[in-house]
C-alpha cells in the first residue's frame, strides 16, 4: 500500500475516490486499493501534468468567461456524478398530534421498493422551504400547514452500492389529510412505537401479540427518528420499587459524571401509580436507557430493582390508560355490592343507594346494621365486588 495513502484518514480517502468519480464503499484497505488502481490506470506525474496543461494554455488561451462557460455546459451534462454521491439527502419527518406519517414507496422504485418511509429527498438540508416543498409534493400538505420542529445529525445510509449521508428532519402538521405523490403510492398515520413493526389495527383478525410482526422499513428509519423525536420505553422493575427506579434515574441524569453524554437524550421518566412492575422512560433510543440503568456500556453501576428494557418501542395506547386520570366513582353504579377497605365500617360490605360523580361520593347501606342508615363516603375507599349485572 501507499504510505501516501495510508497516512490518510477515511474521510480524506472518500474524497479524493469522489474527485474521481470512484465508488466510496469498503473498508480503508479496500478505499486504498481503489485509489492505488486508478493511479496504475492513469500514472501521469505531477510534471508532465504541469506540462501538459501550460502546452493547453500557449494553444488556447481562453479567456475568464469561456472557462466559466466550459463549466458551466460540464456541470449540466454530467449531473449523474452529483447526485450518486450526494452528501446533502434528508428524510424528513410529519408528526400531526400524537400520530407519525408513514409514506409507502411504490414497488417501481429502485432503492426500498414497497418499504415505508418518511419523505426523502435531495438536496441542501439547511434550506428548509426546498425541504418543505418537497414533503408538500409527496404528501399534499401546504407549506403553510407544516412547521418546522427540528434538524438532526446526519447517518451514512447505504442505497444500492451507494453511501449516502442522510439527514432527519421533523415537521409538525396542521392537517391530517394526505395525498399521494411522488415516488409514494400509500401513506399512514400510526402511532411512533409502530414504525418498525405493524399496529393490531394493521393486521385484521390478529390480537395485540400476534400482530407485532417487522414492518419493511427504509435502513436505520426508527433510528432516524429517534435522532429528531423520542420513544417510550419499559423499564422491568422489582413491585414496589418503581418510585425509587424513577428517581434514582433522575439523579443519575443529574450529574456530571459518565453520563453526561446522554442527559439529552432522556427527556422525561414516568411512574403511574396504578401501574406495577414498570417504569416508562421518554428517551431518543433503547441504548441510552440501557446505558442509565446500568444495563450496557459498563460505565455505571446495574441498578438494583431493575432488570431490564423491554423490546421495542412502547405505544402511546400502552400507557393512555394509565395516563388519563378517571373518576374514582367510574365503575360504580346504583344497586352494586361494594366491600369498605378503609374507616370505622372496613371490611363490612353494603349495597351503594346513590352515585354523586360531581364530588365522587358514594352513598351506601350496610348489609348488617339493624336499621338500614344511609352512609356518604368517598368512592376510593370501597371496591365493587358484585356488580348488577352480576
């Protein structure tokens, strides 16, 4: 090998292999070869070049405007050389409420036939109108109903034999009315935690567990959105510990130490109450979690009480349950047999006369007193255990 070029970072090798037109994949010693093989193909020395181009000055001294216009006319005939090793592409992202657009290519395509995708394009990443306008063609949404949320680092994504650097965008939409264009023939709206695998809904007569089935996606496109937005995760804890899990990852995240590189990319931990076992964690991927609770990386210490991160991604549909308060009188109706867990009457069973959802109060007779006497308690301290219906 060249030791010229094996001083060379792999950076500075892709570009001299993209000044020449040459392909850009492989490993160093493979990019090495390849500029060490054109070299053989053209072995001019840097004199006779020097020659060469001072015999094409004395023959056609051609002034500033016809070189210009030499480029110019190149530029328009060669634009194949531009685009197949195009640094600035971008997927951008449509996030209307809670739902993510999804966007089917069409079979016809050369790159990810029929796998789903966000809106790709070519083109300058910081120019976010021509970003814009081109989720406007493949999607039908207005410029004027899309904003702009954030632009994340970009990922080198392989295309055929191509490395493409490929940058995340996210939009937020006004509208969720959709029309197909483009290099797309299908579009969905679906929960984030659905991107990389098919909703219940999406498979007719399948329940929860068995519709979770790989959804062909475009390469890294769940990671890519990570880069720009979030997932929510489950964390498996020991029951009754989840409280303490949640805020000693609070703390962990606080600090200055080794995970300082990820404060950003937790944004939030919940722990509902009714919920056992488990702790969600907001993050932009499942690693980072991993990493704050001492389950990868082997910077910090495992945390006591929690065992894992669940596959995948969670659904927003997971924990709305959880999430949504109710009213403690929900469930309970007139005639209901309701057992009292708390106060002077614990233990003892009655039947509820009157439901007051206003002040989520129950009004109840107790089945042994002599004389039947209306009592008003709060709704939280009884449980149903025989309902009318029943």
């Amino acid at each position: 090998m060249s030791n010229e070029h094996q001083e060379l970072t792999v950076p500075e090798l892709k570009n001299l292999l993209r000044e020449r037109g040459l392909n850009l994949g492989g490993k160093k010693a493979d990019l090495i070869a390849r500029l060490e093989e054109a070299d053989v193909d053209a072995p001019a020395t840097e004199e006779e070049t020097v020659e060469e181009i001072e015999e094409a000055d004395v023959d056609a001294p051609a002034t500033e405007e016809e070189t210009v216009e030499e480029i110019e006319e190149a530029d328009v005939d060669a634009p194949v050389a531009v685009e197949e090793f195009h640094s600035d592409g971008f997927i951008a992202f449509v996030r209307h409420a809670d739902q993510l657009l999804l966007l089917k290519r069409d079979a016809s395509v050369p790159d990810f036939p029929g796998c789903w995708d966000g809106v790709f394009g070519l083109g300058d990443v910081n120019d976010i109108g021509h970003v814009a306008t081109c989720v406007e063609d493949a999607t039908g949404i207005p410029i004027s109903a899309l904003t702009h949320v954030r632009t994340g680092a970009d990922r080198g994504i392989e295309f055929g034999n191509r490395l493409n650097d490929i940058t995340p965008v996210l939009f937020e939409s006004e509208t969720a009315e959709i029309t197909v264009g483009s290099i797309y023939a299908e579009a969905l709206w679906v929960d984030p935690g659905f991107i990389n695998k098919f909703s219940p809904e999406e498979m007719p007569g399948s329940d929860e567990v068995s519709g979770m089935q790989n959804r062909p996606v475009v390469s890294q496109l769940g990671e890519m959105y990570g880069d720009v937005g979030s997932f929510l995760y489950m964390l498996k804890t020991t029951i009754g510990q989840e409280q303490k899990i949640a805020q000693e990852i609070r703390a962990r995240l606080s600090g200055t130490g080794s995970l300082q590189d990820i404060q950003n990319e937790i944004f939030s931990v919940l722990h509902p109450h009714t919920m056992r076992g488990y702790v969600f964690v907001e993050a932009s991927a499942k690693h980072h979690v991993e990493k704050v609770i001492g389950r990868a990386g082997g910077v910090t210490t495992p945390m006591r009480g929690c065992s894992k991160v669940l596959d995948g991604e969670a659904s927003l549909v997971v924990v709305t349950n959880y999430l949504e308060p109710k009213s403690a009188t929900a469930g309970i109706e007139v005639g209901c047999i309701v057992e009292i867990r708390s106060g002077q009457f614990r233990g003892n069973r009655a039947r509820v006369t009157v439901v007051s959802e206003g002040k989520e109060e129950v009004t109840v007779e107790l089945f042994e007193a002599v004389v039947p006497i209306p009592i008003t308690m709060r709704a939280d301290i009884v449980r149903v255990v025989e309902r009318v219906d029943d």
